[in-house]
C-alpha cells in the first residue's frame, strides 16, 4: 500500500510546473508564429490563438493559447497596424515578445508584452516573393495577360460579395453608362481564412460557363493588407495566371499591387474604376464605329462623286462621238445618194447586155433557127423518133426548115457510143 509521502496532488503537480516554468522563463522571449483565432473581449482583453505550420504549410504541430492584456493591446494593435498596414487577424505571422505563464486551473498560455511589425512585414513579402518567384518559374506569370481582350465586353462575370460595398458601387457606376451591360455574380468571401478557397471555387465555378462571358471580373472594397493577404496566396494567383479569360481587377487598395493583380489581365485600382473601364472602352468602339461610319461616308461620296465625273466625262465623249458618227454616215449617205443614180443606170445597162445576151442565144437555139442550119427532126405517131426505136419498114415524118416529108424506114443504123 502506498503511503501520502509517496505521492503528490495533481494540484502539487501542476505547482511544480508553474514553478519550473517561471524559473526557466523567468525573462520574456521572443516567439514566432501564425495567429490562427483573435478575439478582442468586451473587457478589451484581447485572446489569442497561436500555432505553427508543418512543411507542407497545413497542418498545425504546435498550438498556444495567448492573451494582450487591454492595458497593452490598445497601444501594439495600433502600432502594429500603423507599421504594416494590416490589423492584428488569423492567418498573419507574428513575432511576439511573450511572458510563459502556467496556472493550475488554465494551463500553459501566452503573455504577450509586445509585437514586432517588422518580422510580419518581412513574412508577408516572403511570401509574396515566393508566389512571384513560383508562378515565373512554371511559366504561367503571362497567360492570362497575353490574352486578347474580346470586342465588344459586355458579358461580364463579377466574382464579388453581394453584399459588399464595392460591387454595389461597381453596379452603380455601371448604371449610369449608356451602353448594355450582362452581369453575372459569383458571390464569394472576400476576406479572412476563407477567402482563398471561396475565391478560387468561384473561379472553378466561372470556367464551367466560359461559353456565357466576355471577361471575369473579381472586386471588392478597400481593407486592411491583412484582409488582402489571399491575393499574394500561391493558390488563387495560379488559378488566375492560366484562367482561359482575360480576368479585371479591383481590389481596392491603393498602396500595394497584389500578385493577383500582377498576373490578371487588366489591374485597376478599385471596383469604381474597373466600372468606368468597362464604359470607357465601349466608348472607344463607338467612337471607332462613328468614324469608320464618317470615313465610310466620306469615301462614299468621294466614289460617287468621282464616278459622277467619269459619267459625264464618259457622257461627253459618247456624245461627241455620236455626232462625229452621225456627220461621218450623213456625208456617206450624201455621197451615195449623188453616185445612187449614175450605179443604178450601170447596174440596169449591165443586165440589159446580158438580157441581150440570153435573148440572143435563145433566138439562136430555136427550132426553126437550127432547122434552118439544115437538121431535121424526125416523128411517129408517137412523138419524136429515135433510131434505136426506129423498125424497118416504119412510116415516118421528118420536118425540115420549109416543111413536112413523109417516108418509109428502109435501114437502120445504130452508132456505138463513144466511151
């Protein structure tokens, strides 16, 4: 059986550790890490959640709780956020100057006595600079610049918070605009922890409709860098570095130009400006179309009018030449109605010569006329009598120039044909 000398209390236990701790630590430390929860108390105690991040930047091997006590958090949050531009937040890493504390009841937690902007500072461009460096080296950091912009933009997808300040501005600019605009909002968180994740999922989200959009435009109102820091993130810069679409900025600050900016198409500073952008460019393809209208007018008229003068050049021409032609047939006409008598009386001579001529060798083949020559055209009853139809003994009777004699076929004598 164990005797009390053999053992200690759990309370014993605990004291012991509290003084052991404030031996070790007797004096404050500086201690680097990532402030995962911060919640500022109605009392103005500030509480703290610390951890540290494994290799693969995810999953916490180390977690503390810690505490500003309001006598001093009111002077290291503004101090902190004076130097860095961005309030104390989850998601940003700190190099604290602590007090260890143990209490019996409470456990191990952190005092924190004050906070060194200059280390936040000097993680958040690290982080940055890797992004930078990443992106390059994968040869994605001019994708999404590269791409042609569309003509004309109207088709926009807006990745923004309904709710937000920023796109409330952005539609207010746009209403005022002249010209037709298609909005499209993907709502997504814009700021915290979740930001990163709601942001690229709307991205995803976008990419399954590219077939409805123009362009992608992701906005929100201005913050803290802190509020900003998802933009720097490896994660969302890459998702839009390759985005299929030209993708517009409006991030709203003015001081710094994240990574997203850097690798999205079109980088303005606020969701007002990308707005009047949008008006600005639709603009400038009126105007382009106005004056193609004009030039076109111009030209126009210029062919018109040159083809007016070529017309009644060519008019002119055609004129002179008809009347050239007319004088030209006129005079031929002149001249043929002047020679017309002198041709017709040659052209009636010269048929009358071989009317003559014709006359003349009918008259000479006239029966009579070659009876005359001392022929004789011999007959039957028949009709005129050849000697192959001659028969001995025939009666005949030949016709002679000065009369008729009948006879009697005593012979016949065929000639041969000569070959």
């Amino acid at each position: 059986m164990i005797t009390p000398k053999e053992y200690i209390s759990l309370k014993e236990l605990q004291s012991l550790v509290r003084l052991s701790l404030e031996e070790r630590f007797a004096l404050p430390v500086w201690v680097s890490s990532e402030i995962s929860e911060l919640k500022v108390n109605y009392s103005g105690h500030c509480y703290l959640e610390l951890i540290e991040k494994g290799q693969n930047d995810t999953v916490p091997v180390a977690q503390s709780r810690a505490v500003i006590w309001r006598s001093r958090y009111p002077q290291i949050a503004s101090r902190f956020e004076t130097e860095t531009g961005s309030r104390l937040g989850a998601g940003i890493r700190i190099l604290a100057r602590v007090q260890v504390t143990y209490h019996e009841l409470y456990g191990f937690s952190l005092q924190i006595i004050d906070i060194d902007p200059a280390f936040t500072l000097g993680d958040m461009e690290r982080r940055r600079q890797q992004t930078i460096a990443r992106l390059q080296a994968e040869g994605v950091w001019d994708m999404n610049r590269e791409l042609q912009l569309p003509v004309p933009i109207q088709r926009v997808a807006v990745i923004s918070s309904a709710n937000a300040a920023g796109f409330q501005d952005f539609c207010k600019e746009l209403e005022k605009s002249p010209y037709r605009f298609t909005l499209t909002l993907i709502d997504a968180v814009m700021q915290g922890t979740a930001a990163e994740d709601s942001i690229v999922e709307a991205l995803c989200h976008a990419a399954r409709r590219l077939e409805e959009f123009d362009v992608v435009v992701i906005i929100r109102g201005g913050g803290s860098r802190s509020d900003l820091n998802c933009f720097d993130s490896y994660r969302l810069c890459n998702h839009v570095a390759q985005f299929p679409l030209p993708i517009l900025t409006g991030i709203g600050h003015d001081k710094d130009v994240s990574v997203a900016d850097m690798v999205a198409n079109t980088h303005l500073k606020t969701p007002t400006a990308v707005a009047a952008w949008l008006t600005e460019r639709m603009a400038e393809l009126d105007g382009r179309l106005d004056y193609a209208a004009l030039q076109l007018r111009e030209l126009t008229g210029r062919l018109l009018h040159a083809n007016e003068v070529r017309m009644e050049r060519y008019s002119g021409a055609l004129k002179q030449y008809t009347s050239s032609l007319i004088v030209r047939h006129k005079f031929r006409l002149e001249q043929m109605g002047e020679q017309l008598p002198d041709a017709v009386r040659r052209f009636l001579d010269q048929k009358r010569r071989r009317l003559d001529t014709a006359l003349e060798l009918i008259e000479g083949r006239r029966p009579e006329q070659i009876l005359r020559l001392g022929f004789a055209i011999v007959r039957t009853r028949g009709g005129i009598l050849s000697a192959t139809q001659a028969e001995v003994g025939q009666q005949i009777e030949i016709e002679v120039a000065d009369g008729r004699i009948g006879a009697t076929v005593n012979h016949k004598e065929i000639w041969k044909k000569q070959q």
